[in-house]
C-alpha cells in the first residue's frame, strides 16, 4: 500500500459512550504523525453523501468526557448496495482520502469488510454497548453502559425494599445478554434471563419464594430484551406467585451519559492504535484488547465467530442468587 497521508473516520451504528474519545485520539494521533484527518457525518451514509469534514486539534477539544458522538451516527440501506458502496469509493478518491477508521458493531464492520474488499484500506473499532464482538474482551461503551445500569438497579432496590416488592429491570441486549449478566452480578440481581439461555419460569419463580420465606422482603429480576420483555416476565411471576411486581424498562438511557475513565482509556488506546496500523500498511483489521494488551483481528474472523458469555460467570450468578 502507498503511504497513507489523509485518512477517514466514522461512527456507524448505535452510539456508544467512549466514541468521543477515540475520535479524539485519531484524529490526535493521526496529526502527530502529520496525516491529514477528514471526519465523515452520519456513518456510511456521509461516504454517500461526500459529507467529509476537515478536522484539526480544535475539532475534538473538551469532547474526551460527552456521549453520543459528535460525528453523529445513522444507517444506511444504500451503502449495503453494490451501487452504494462504489458510490462511497467514489466520493473517498476525490477528497483524496487513502484510508478510513470505522467505529461501531458488527454492522458497521460489514460495511468496513466491504470497503476492505474492494481495495480500500479500513481499520475497525468495536464500540457497541453490547459487548457482543469476538477477538476483544470489552467493547466501547459496555463498561458505561453497565455501571449506568447498576446505578439505576440501586435505587429501584430502595423503593422495593420499601414497598416489599419485586421488580423487573429490562435492559438492552437484543442478541446478547452481555449487559443483563454484568449488570445483575454487580447489582445482586436474584434471576437474570439472557438469550443465550432459555427461560424457565418456575426456576425463577422458584428463587423468589425461596427467598421471601427466609425473610427476604424484595427481589430484583434482571431481563434482556431479547429474551422476553418485562412486562411478559413480570405477567408470568404474578401469575404463578400472586406477588406484586412492577417493570421498569431503562431503555436508551443505557446508550447516553459520561463515559467512565475505563472507557475514556479504552477510546484513547483504541484510536491511537488504529492509526498505528494504518501506518504500518495494515487493513481489513479490528483492535481489541485481551487483558490489558491491545490486540488485532481480521475482520473476516471477527464476523465470522460468535462471542458467548463466560460460563463461570453464568456459573457465579446462580452461586450468589441462592
């Protein structure tokens, strides 16, 4: 590959806390080693469209500690089109533009491997709140997304204590319970239903009682959305226990808020690396990190393997749930 001198960046996909920083640090990195940077608005529909953005030191000051993404994010139907994607390859060859940083989930990695496949050199991040890549052991985003989580289980547990009740906590997770399993640990949820595993109902019924004739005066039930909605589970606890029960469905407020120092760092180290590989010739990759290393995948690989939750940690939570 010929030296790279302008390079691209995105965020495609649902937002997640942490984008901002590794926005910062591209960009960042890429004008310390004397690149020029453009940022790309609204994912891979900006390719489409050719809504390209220069951006200097200025353009990523005092974003390290926002959510969201200030390059903003949306889907695009054309871009998975033969037509769409040259249309893009198009608009990246007149800005002179030699190679593109992608940041998002495996939706937005598809449209990188396709990219990378016609030629044009690309280099994943995994920022989702799912947690649900292979080849990195967090993505950016998860860690924010189950501390908003748990904070938010505190305080429900405070007026179910007062009320004696149970409540059903619904959190995202569509394919993955990632979120619902980290998140009821942490918050000492008694049963936490996930996709990967099929709901038994008088399993979890079985715990509540269990535990209100010990004495317990009130339980927290931990369900992700692709496994069943509250509301489903919480009709099937009052309907065979009679106990009251009350939903509430956190929602898109998962997605939003500061970033932790966690994933303020995970950005940092991410963005960095990515234009290290652009640098040294690399593509059709995604970093990650293992431990406390920084690795990289092929994006083939990474789309190709399915990324299962820890069976310890599926393990733990029925241990501590007795």
């Amino acid at each position: 590959m010929d030296k790279v001198k302008h390079i691209a960046l995105l965020t495609s996909g649902g937002d997640a806390p942490g984008m901002n920083a590794a926005v910062r640090a591209v960009v960042r990195r890429a004008l310390y080693e004397g690149l020029e940077v453009s940022g790309v608005y609204h994912g891979f529909r900006g390719l489409i469209e050719g809504s390209f953005q220069k951006m200097e030191l200025h353009s990523v000051a005092d974003i390290v500690h926002r959510g969201g993404t200030v390059l903003r994010t949306a889907r695009s139907e054309e871009f998975k089109t033969e037509e769409g994607q040259n249309m893009a390859l198009e608009n990246l060859k007149k800005a002179n533009i030699d190679a593109l940083v992608v940041i998002g989930g495996d939706g937005s990695f598809n449209g990188a491997k396709a990219l990378t496949d016609k030629g044009f050199p690309t280099i994943g991040i995994p920022a989702t709140i799912d947690n649900d890549i292979a080849g990195t052991d967090v993505t950016l985003g998860f860690d924010t997304a189950v501390n908003t989580v748990v904070e938010a289980v505190d305080k429900i547990r405070d007026t179910a204590t007062a009320h004696e009740r149970t409540f059903v906590v619904e959190v995202m997770g569509r394919d993955s319970g990632y979120i619902a399993m980290a998140a009821g640990v942490a918050g000492g949820a008694e049963s936490i239903l996930i996709p990967e595993q099929e709901v038994n109902y008088d399993d979890v019924c079985m715990r509540l009682e269990r535990g209100y004739k010990r004495g317990k005066v009130h339980s927290i039930i931990m369900v992700a959305e692709g496994v069943a909605s509250g509301y489903e589970v919480a009709y099937q606890i009052k309907k065979r226990t009679g106990m009251d029960t009350r939903i509430t469905v956190l929602g898109h407020i998962q997605r939003g808020g500061t970033p932790t120092a966690k994933d303020r760092i995970l950005g940092a180290r991410f963005g960095a690396k990515a234009v290290d590989l652009l640098l040294q010739g690399q593509k059709g990759v995604m970093v990650g990190i293992k431990g406390d290393e920084i690795v990289t995948h092929s994006l083939s690989e990474v789309l190709s393997t399915k990324k299962d939750i820890k069976k310890e940690l599926v393990d733990l939570a029925n241990i501590l749930s007795i």
